[in-house]
C-alpha cells in the first residue's frame, strides 16, 4: 500500500516537459536582463555617483596626496587608505575610461560571486528523513541544477546589482564576503582570515566578526586577521602615509554617520518617523542620542545571541550565518546596497534547504524575507511618494533575521534533546 502511495506521490510531482521548459525560459530571461541591462547596459549608460571618489583617491595617491584632504563628505573618498591602496590603478586611466573599468570590475565581483557560490557551496546528498517523495524530489532538483539556482540568487540579489550602475564599492565587497565563507567552507581558515582583514579595510562594519570568531576559538581564522591587520600598518608607516589614516578615523569616521542620516534606513530612525517626529532626526543632539542608543541594544543583542548559541553547541558555520546576517544592523548608518554584506547567508540557507536540513515553515518565511528584500529597491525607490516606502528594506531585514534565529534556537534545541530531526 504505502508503494503504491510513494509511486502516486511521485507521478505527482512530475512535471510535464513544456512545463519544465517555461520555467527554464523564464529563469534564463530573468537572468539575461539583469545581466545584459542591470549588469552591464544600463552602468554604461548612467555615471557613477558613487564611482569618483575612488579615482580621486587613485589619482591623489599617485600624486602623493592625502586621499581625504581634498574631498568632502557629501562625496569625498570616506574609506580607509587601503581601498586607496586597492584600486590606485583607476589612477592610470582617464576618469571616463577608468569609470567603464570599474563598472566591469564591479560585474566581474558578481559573476564570481556566483561562481564560488556555485563551485564551494553546492549541497551534498539529500537527506531523506522524515522527507516525502514530493519533498526529497523537489529538493534533488534544486541540488541537481545548483549552477543555476545560484545564478538564479545572484542575478536577483538587488543590494548587489544595484550598486554596480551608481558606481558603488559593495560588489567588491560581496566578493570578499563570498571570497570569506567560501574559504572557510572549504577548510582554508588562514585564508579566509586574510580576505576577513581586506573586508574589514574596505568596511569597518565586518570588524564585528570578531565576536563569533572569539566565541568559537578559531585561533588561525584570528591569527591571519591581525597579521594582514598588521601587514597593512606597515605599509602606512613605510609609505609616510600613516597620519593621514589617523585623520581618517580621528576627523572624519565620527562624522560619516550624521553627515549622511538623511538617507538611511536604520530601524531607529523607522520608528521615529512613524511615530509622527520624523523632523528630530534632523536634530544632531537627537540623532547622535538614538544612534548610540540603538548601537549599544544592538550590540548587546549580537553579543548576547551569539553567545547563547555558542554556549547551546551550535557548531561554527551555523553560529557564523547567524553573524552574518545580524552584523549589517549595528551601523549608525545604513542603506540598501549594506546588505550585500548578508549575499553568503542566503546560498548558505538554500543548501541547507536543499539539503533536507530546514523545515518548509521556516523555508517560507526565509523565502518571503529575501523576495521582500530584493523587491524593496523597486519600493523604496519607485514607490518613494509612499510614506515609509524606503523602510520595506528594514521590515524585509527583520523578518530574514526573525527566521534565522527561529531556525538557529529550534537548531539548538532539537540538538539539546537528541531529536535531530526535528530541525528538518
């Protein structure tokens, strides 16, 4: 009887050729669009607003310029002199020339996002417990195309390909977030603290992985961290290029934050507004007062959750998407293309799925968090005469956040118990 159930359930979830097909086409359409406009049509056709800045910092490094003294912070070079150090070869090209290549060199951080996605990711067997035919089947199918299921996420994933025709740096900086996981995950922990260090020189925000890494005793991870942290103080001091990296974090790091409050979306200034004060965030007295506030609950509650799951066993690849996915809310200042810090959780959370390791309860409501996040760049931004539009990004960041910790907990719990299962 139950064969015969199986062989029903199974004849069910075939799909019909021309079905199967469809779903192809329109798969390799969405993908096509935002590779050919997204990705590489429509940069070339729009300048960078983000994109001067770093081929002034070139051309002033070359000149041996300070790479700060000269800008502003509405759209003056604000990073440290290692993203400088980085791209000074934008410095040997016109800035017209220079802004096609580093448009390129932004679609080339995509395309191998995808690539270590795909390659260094992909789920192993699916497991078939407690798993009906349908489920195993459906799941085998996104593990058997996993070339294109990542391709899939990451020519959908909007904070990522949205910055590459504004010009901005965060597709570099999903490559090393990428680069990061994708070393770890393939037992190369002294590489994946060198790529964590060369992150952490372009945004300061990553530095906060210290948190997990301390927590979870990754001495070599830690060790490759401050060597390339010291490799580069080096540098500064032989290049007599220090002070300028100390007026950097003395001037103007303090400043970045209130100088640009007016574009982020930070849950603080969300719940200001909707409560009817929308104005006082204008006020530096109150917006220094909230952003320290909502800095020092957020931190507590990394640090307090990490440790929690830390002390509950959950092991160290679980513990570091869970960082991941928290870290982005402790900037002072945060806006949509942030996210691209997140990009390796989302893969990793598909495999997991793919694996037969998540339940469909919280596959959902990961899958409508992502959905919500990647459409909320058409809210906040074609949508902006919409009170509280620019927010659905925030709202979509909480309900990935709620999800994954419900998972992590349930994780946690089901390992306390011995039901192993029970995370499945």
């Amino acid at each position: 009887m139950s064969d015969r159930v199986d062989r029903t359930v199974k004849d069910a979830a075939a799909v019909s050729p021309f079905f199967r097909w469809m779903l192809f086409l329109a798969v390799g359409s969405f993908i096509a669009h935002q590779v050919i406009f997204l990705g590489l049509y429509k940069p070339m056709k729009i300048p960078g607003v983000d994109y001067g800045k770093h081929w002034e910092a070139a051309v002033a490094l070359l000149e041996g310029r300070s790479t700060y003294l000269g800008g502003d912070l509405w759209m003056g070079f604000n990073y440290p002199q290692a993203t400088a150090f980085t791209f000074v070869w934008l410095g040997f090209f016109s800035r017209a020339v220079a802004e096609k290549i580093w448009k390129l060199f932004l679609f080339a951080c995509l395309f191998s996002c995808w690539w270590m996605a795909w390659r260094t990711l992909r789920p192993k067997t699916v497991s078939g417990d407690g798993l009906g035919t349908f489920d195993r089947d459906l799941r085998g199918a996104f593990r058997s195309r996993w070339w294109l299921t990542t391709a899939f996420i990451t020519a959908a994933f909007m904070p990522a390909v949205s910055a590459i025709y504004i010009g901005n740096i965060d597709p570099y900086n999903a490559l090393l977030a990428m680069g990061m996981v994708a070393a770890l995950a393939t037992g190369r922990q002294r590489l994946a603290g060198v790529i964590w260090a060369l992150l952490t020189l372009v945004k300061l925000l990553p530095g906060v992985l210290m948190i997990p890494v301390l927590l979870w005793r990754k001495s070599r991870v830690l060790a490759a961290f401050i060597g390339t942290m010291a490799v580069y103080l080096i540098l500064l001091l032989v290049t007599g290029r220090f002070h300028y990296e100390w007026f950097f974090f003395r001037e103007m790091l303090p400043k970045v934050p209130g100088y640009w409050r007016w574009i982020s979306i930070t849950p603080i200034r969300a719940i200001i507004e909707m409560s009817g004060h929308g104005e006082a965030w204008n006020n530096p007295y109150v917006f220094e007062i909230a952003a320290r506030g909502q800095l020092a609950m957020f931190a507590a509650a990394y640090i307090g959750i990490l440790y929690w799951l830390r002390r509950r066993g959950l092991e160290w690849m679980r513990g570091l998407e869970v960082a991941i996915v928290l870290y982005p809310m402790l900037t002072p200042l945060l806006e949509y293309h942030h996210f691209v810090f997140m990009m390796p959780a989302i893969y990793l959370q598909t495999r997991r799925w793919a694996e037969g390791r998540m339940g469909w309860s919280i596959a959902g409501g990961l899958f409508a968090g992502w959905v919500m996040q990647q459409i909320g760049f058409i809210v906040g931004f074609q949508f902006s005469n919409i009170p509280f539009s620019q927010y659905f990004s925030t709202l979509a960041y909480f309900v990935i956040i709620g999800f994954t910790l419900a998972e992590a907990f349930r994780e946690t719990r089901a390992a306390a118990t011995g039901e192993v299962d029970a995370v499945a």
